[in-house]
C-alpha cells in the first residue's frame, strides 16, 4: 500500500450503532481503505485510505451504496 491519507465525511441516515457497522463493513471491502471509524451520534465517518486506490468519491459511492447520505468535510 502507498501513502496513507486520513479524510472525514459527514454521513447521514444513521440511527443506531448497527447503522455504522454496515458502514464500517461496507467501506472495508474497498481495494486500498485502510481504517475506518463511523460515529453515528456525530454522523462522522473518518477513514484512511490509499489515494492511489480510492477517491473521496469512491468513499461517498460506498456509503451511498449502503443506503446512507454523504459529502466530505473541509478540513
């Protein structure tokens, strides 16, 4: 794996702790992800990642795919 990038995205949708492990399941699967954390109470998804393999929009599709709103944060 390359150079590991740490980014956070606001998700929406989540209500429960089982909300964040289907994410947290989800983006697991993906070529080149590293960690990631879901907090559904802050609705902060924070994951990091091989930028050579993913993208923010790879990391937003995911979480979509998994029935889920999301955008990046700034910063």
């Amino acid at each position: 794996m390359g150079e590991k990038i740490t980014r956070r995205f606001e998700t929406t949708g989540m209500h429960c702790p089982s909300c964040s492990m289907l994410i947290k399941m989800s983006l697991a699967d993906l070529d080149g992800m590293e960690s990631a954390d879901v907090d559904h109470r802050t609705g902060i998804t924070t994951v990091e990642f091989d930028p050579d393999k993913l993208s923010d929009d790879d990391i937003v599709g995911e979480i979509v795919k998994a029935g889920y709103g999301a955008k990046p944060l700034a910063g």
